[in-house]
C-alpha cells in the first residue's frame, strides 16, 4: 500500500518508517499505528485482566494480530495477507486518519461505511460525557 504523499514525511518523522498494523477490533479494516504509538497502546492492553473474555478477545484481536511493517523509500508498506484478507483490502485502500492512529479501509468498503455515517443522525442524547462540551 503506498502512503499518501502529504503523510510520508510526519510519519516517516515520528516513526523513521517503523509502523505497526493490526486488525480493528469494532471494524472490518485495519489500524495503523507508528511504533511508539503502537507501544503505548500495547501496554496498556496487556496490562489489562485476562480473567475478562472480552479482554482476551480484544488481546486476541489487535496484539495477536500485530505485525510491524516499514515503509520503504517509495512510501510503501506491506499489508500482510491474512490481515489484507480479514479487512477485504484488494486492490484499492483508503487511509483515514484518526488522530493518534490511521484506519486501512477497501475502498468500496470505506465508501459504504461513509454513506451508513452520512445517512444517520446524531443521536445527542446518546453521547459520552467526555463530548458534551464540543461544539461543531
């Protein structure tokens, strides 16, 4: 998968080209972390109680699927193919940023998951406390 064009320096900055993908846990796409990111991430999950079933699951999920990929001069990477097969990734693939991390969608499949998103409304009364106070 090449990596856009405008994010290859930042990452390439914050990570010098050593990247971590793994499966998402809630989605049918995958998460692509920079290594330091990735450990932050991983420790906090590990730490976590393995009495829990979902607990082992989400452990399952995301560190039993980790796998560090570097991007190369070209401002590839690649995608291992049990990780491509479990997120649809064929051909086509959208990066989509999410703050501390990227999501690796198939594009028809992003395409899909974006129109559902667009389509709902924000049911305000269901929000987390933590974004009652946004604005928009």
């Amino acid at each position: 998968m090449s990596i856009p064009t405008k994010l290859r320096d930042a990452l390439n900055n914050a990570a010098q080209g050593r990247l971590v993908v793994t499966a998402s846990p809630s989605d049918r796409c995958l998460l692509l972390y920079t290594a330091d990111a990735w450990d932050v991430v991983e420790q906090k999950i590990t730490s976590l109680p393995s009495l829990n079933n979902q607990t082992r699951q989400l452990k399952r999920m995301l560190i039993g699927h980790a796998d560090d990929c570097a991007m190369d001069a070209s401002g590839r990477i690649l995608l291992p193919a049990q990780l491509r097969e479990y997120a649809y990734v064929d051909r086509k693939a959208v990066l989509v940023g999410q703050g501390g991390n990227y999501e690796i969608w198939d594009e028809a499949h992003w395409l899909a998951q974006r129109e559902n998103m667009l389509s709902m409304e924000l049911d305000e009364a269901n929000l987390p406390d933590e974004l009652r106070s946004l604005s928009f």
